[in-house]
C-alpha cells in the first residue's frame, strides 16, 4: 500500500530534502510552503500522515493542526525548531500525534511515521470514507466535507449501508432487513422514505448525492 504524506514546511531546502527521503522510502510525498497551500491541498484530499512545521509565514501550525483534528482523523507529526518543552506540551495538546525537534535524524522521523502509520491503520478498520463522506463507525459519527452531520442512530446507519455500496444500488428490503432486522411486510411503507426525506434535507448542498431509484432503492452518486 502506497501511503501519502503532506509535509508542510516553508524552508525549500529541508522541504526538498524530506520530500526526497519519503520517496527513497517508497511514500508518496506533497509539499505545501505555508497554512494556505495547506488548505488548499486538504480540499483535494485527506493524507494518510501530515508532517507540520509550526512557525509558517501565514501562521502557526498549531493552529492547522486544531482545525484537521477538528475534522479529520489524520495523524499528525509536528517537525520543527520549536523545541522548548512548553512548544511540545502545547503542539500535543493541540491534537498532534508526536513532536520531533529540529536538527532530526532521519531513521528516528521514519520509525515515528512507521508507528504512526500503523496505529492510524488499525484505527481505520471503523473508519470508511467514500467521496466527501467520512464514517466513524465507533461513535456512529459522519462529517460532510469535514463538517460533523446532526444524524439520528438510523439516518447514520442508512447513510452508511448506502455509502459503502460504492454507486450500486441498495434495495429497500436491504435496508429493512439491515437496519431493522424485518422486512417490508412488517414495516409501515412510508417509515423508509421518511427517514430518507430527513437524512437528505442534512446533506445540505449534498443531497443531491443520495439519489432515490424509484421502485427499487438508492445509491450514492
């Protein structure tokens, strides 16, 4: 499995360098320069390992850092001069994985992102993302585009035996028979449609995703 690393890090010559260190170790590297760039490129997609510098010419680190963890479960790696004990304390507390101070050692950075890695791929086996939705099947929780969604128990659980189909379509005796353990014949033809309605109208600008094939079931576009 090929992993994909973005490393935030306005210093060109150790940004070149790190980026040539994660190739030679078969990860795939993005480099970004500054908290924009970083942004930018977190819209386009959500990296298996993020290494971050703190002091940045747009801001801290710290608080990028704040704002993936309010929304993505991501390791983070802080890399950088900052190595007074209160920088570190306040980097973890912020929602960082680990904190490594510069000057570094290269076979100490890989053995943190080795360990960071396969925690966060263990962690993953109740984590399925598909598109802009994001599943966290441990505490039945689904961000939007990064933004947690104010579902009920069964708008979640809908949303995801729909998801995880990948674009087929789920029947509505499936979703019976998923969610409530019982088939059309002992439900109310309506209750479906109507947590469906409501579970649509908080996808926001991404209801038009859940679509509905008439007679037979939905799919997610």
């Amino acid at each position: 499995m090929e992993y994909t690393i973005l490393l935030v890090e306005d210093d060109s010559f150790i940004s070149d360098s790190i980026v040539k260190l994660l190739q030679q170790e078969n990860y795939k590297a993005l480099a970004c320069s500054s908290l924009a760039e970083a942004r930018s490129e977190l819209i386009k997609q959500i990296p298996d390992l993020i290494i971050l510098d703190v002091l940045l010419p747009d801001g801290s680190g710290f608080e990028l850092c704040r704002e993936i963890k309010d929304s993505f479960n991501v390791p983070i790696l802080f890399l950088t001069c900052c190595d007074e004990d209160e920088d570190m304390v306040r980097g973890l507390d912020c929602g960082a994985d680990d904190y490594i101070a510069k000057p570094f050692r290269s076979k100490v950075l890989f053995a943190r992102i080795r360990a960071l890695l396969r925690r966060t791929t263990t962690e993953q086996n109740n984590i399925f993302r598909i598109d802009v939705f994001l599943f966290d099947n441990s505490k039945r929780i689904c961000a939007v585009n990064g933004i947690p969604a104010p579902l009920t128990p069964i708008e979640y659980m809908l949303l995801y035996e729909i998801a995880k189909a990948r674009g087929a379509i789920v029947t509505r005796e499936t979703l019976l028979r998923s969610i409530w353990q019982m088939g059309c014949d002992y439900l109310d033809a309506n209750t479906l449609s109507v947590h469906i309605s409501r579970l649509r109208s908080k996808l926001g600008k991404y209801s038009d995703r859940l679509i509905t094939i008439r007679g037979t079931g939905y799919s997610l576009r």
